[in-house]
C-alpha cells in the first residue's frame, strides 16, 4: 500500500536523480559541497510553531545567530497550521526537504521542498498514520538520504492505544480524553515525493520514545532518542542506538547520556574530530549540549552554547558557503 499525492513541480529533481544512479552526480551524507567544519544551520521554531520555520546559523557549532532577523521562512499552512520540531536535509538531488509537525493530534505531517532555504514549494499535508484509525498523532519527523537503498526515509513519533500493552502505563496521558501516551517511532519511505510507502514500525525500545535523530557517522548510524516514560518515575533522558544500515535494525539504547533528565528534541553534527548534541531542556527553558570523540564519554557543552532567544528544537545540518552568503544577503 502506498500513500499519493498530486504531483509537483520537481521535474528537475527527478533528473538529478537519475544522473544519480548513473553515477554522474558526487553525494556524500554530509551534504553537497559542506562538511563537519561547517558552516551550520539550525532550523528550528518559537512558541508553540505558530509563526513557521526560523533558521540560525554557527561556524563553530556553539554560537548560533538567528537569521534573517528572527524572521519566519516558513509560514505553516497545513493540518494544524503549526510548524513544530522543523527537520530539514539536503538530498542527492540538491534540494533541501523540510519535514515538520504540524499540529499537536494530526495524524499527518507537513513537507515542503527549497533549493536556497528561501523560496519554498507549496506546504504539503502527508497522512502517515490515516490507515491507523486511533493513532493520537504524529511527532517530530525527520528525514534523510539513504544512499544504500537510494531513497529517503522520513520517521516519526506516533501513539496507537493498545498497541504496546506492556508499557502503555508509563507516559503521559493525553488531558482532552484520557488516552495514555505511549509512542514508537514509525517510518515511511520515498524516492521521489509523490508516492510514499506505507508506514511501519521502525523502533521499539521496550519504553515510550519520541524525537528520534539519526546521525550517519562513518560506517554506522546512530540514533538519538528521547526515553519519554513518566511513571512511575519520570525519565525524560537522551539515549542513543546503533545500527549497521540507516533502516536499522537498531540495537537497544544505551543508558542516558543526558547529565538532567526534562530534555528533549536531540539534534547531532560532527565537528572536526567530535560529535555535538544539542537538546532543547524545557523546563529549564534553555539548550544544553554534550560532546563526544567516541560516543561512549560525553563532556558537557552547555556553558559555552549561545543560542537564539526564545528556540526551541530542530535541527542542525552543515551547509556550503554559498548558500549561507545567501541568506545572510537576504534580510
């Protein structure tokens, strides 16, 4: 079963593609033309995503500038109308996808597509979970290149009562109607943004998570997630999962590496010889971070981050000189 949509103007992206697979057009995991020196980007939202994707920049992954003057290059026009947990990836075919949340119970996600993060294609509304009636909702998807199966893979957070029994008393329980919240990620897959695989389980690890992040570091792939159990005791911690192939399978998580629990929203780069999470601590209202050279011993980075007023999550992803000149012309 797949899922359709009308289709758009990407002509020009279906071209790419092809030259792809003849092995004309270079494409590292990393993006086209950008690398683990930057610069960085980081998408992200305010509020509640009420006002649409905002877009900060860094050179060194610690200091982040807000662009554009904190302005909106997104506005959110699609189920719900928020632009929550904004996801964004350059693929082989050099456009940049942007995946979002688009309201807090949609059972849907919003995409939209640009070739310089300034003009964008018209929002579109992807039901991912329509074939699942009683889905609660869709959080935080994101997407990237799997250049092994040459197609994207978008995942995402969704709640089905009674699906995982074993834990469906230990997260939150949604105060309009009582239903507890008990996520897994799911996955749907796409080569060319017009037809979309039906969505399946992607990872269980044994308790309620959500806010999956996948970092391609070298010969492996490797999760950040959420834990998300609130009973009996509150968790709320980062952990992380390895994987051999972007499609997994993904051995369990590891233990916490988060110093505090109440985060959420990991986002991971690489700088030079270290990996940087960043991760939106909520109720402190304010990011903290870690780094790492092996991913096994973390050092905190939290005192020397400088973030925009207000962020909230997202995510970071290099991008070349020349598209960072351009937003920086763009007032």
């Amino acid at each position: 079963m797949v899922i359709r949509r009308a289709p758009s103007s990407t002509r020009a992206v279906l071209t790419v593609l092809a030259l792809l697979c003849l092995g004309l057009v270079p494409f590292t995991s990393a993006g086209v033309g950008a690398g683990s020196t930057g610069p960085f980007l980081f998408s992200y939202f305010l509020d509640n995503g009420q006002d649409g994707l905002h877009l900060a920049f860094s050179r060194d992954g610690l200091t982040w500038t807000a662009l554009g003057g904190g302005k909106s290059y997104l506005a959110p026009r699609v189920g719900g109308k928020l632009m929550r947990d904004p996801c964004i990836a350059l693929g082989p075919d050099r456009v940049y996808h942007a995946v979002w949340t688009t309201g807090w119970w949609d059972q849907g996600i919003g995409i939209a597509h640009s070739r310089d993060l300034i003009a964008w294609s018209e929002p579109e509304f992807l039901p991912v979970m329509a074939h699942e009636p009683t889905a609660a909702n869709a959080w935080a998807p994101e997407i990237l290149y799997d250049s092994e199966t040459r197609q994207y893979v978008i995942y995402w957070s969704t709640t089905i009562p009674g699906r995982f029994p074993e834990t469906e008393h230990a997260g939150d329980i949604r105060s309009a109607d009582g239903v507890e919240l008990n996520h897994r990620i799911y996955r749907a897959t796409t080569r060319d943004f017009k037809t979309y695989t039906r969505a399946e389980l992607f990872y269980d690890p044994g308790f309620p998570v959500i806010d999956a992040s996948i970092l391609h570091d070298g010969a492996r792939f490797v999760m950040f997630l959420k834990d998300e159990t609130k009973r009996p005791v509150p968790q709320k911690t980062i952990r992380v999962a390895f994987a051999d192939h972007a499609l997994g399978p993904y051995a369990p998580p590891s233990k916490p590496i988060s110093v505090e629990n109440w985060v959420e929203g990991p986002t991971a780069f690489r700088v030079g010889g270290e990996v940087f999470v960043l991760f939106d601590a909520y109720t402190r209202k304010r990011f903290e971070g870690l780094k790492s050279s092996d991913l096994k011993r973390w050092e905190p980075i939290t005192d020397r981050l400088v973030m925009p007023a207000g962020a909230r999550h997202g995510t970071v992803f290099p991008v070349p000189e020349s598209v960072l000149s351009n937003l920086l012309g763009r007032k």
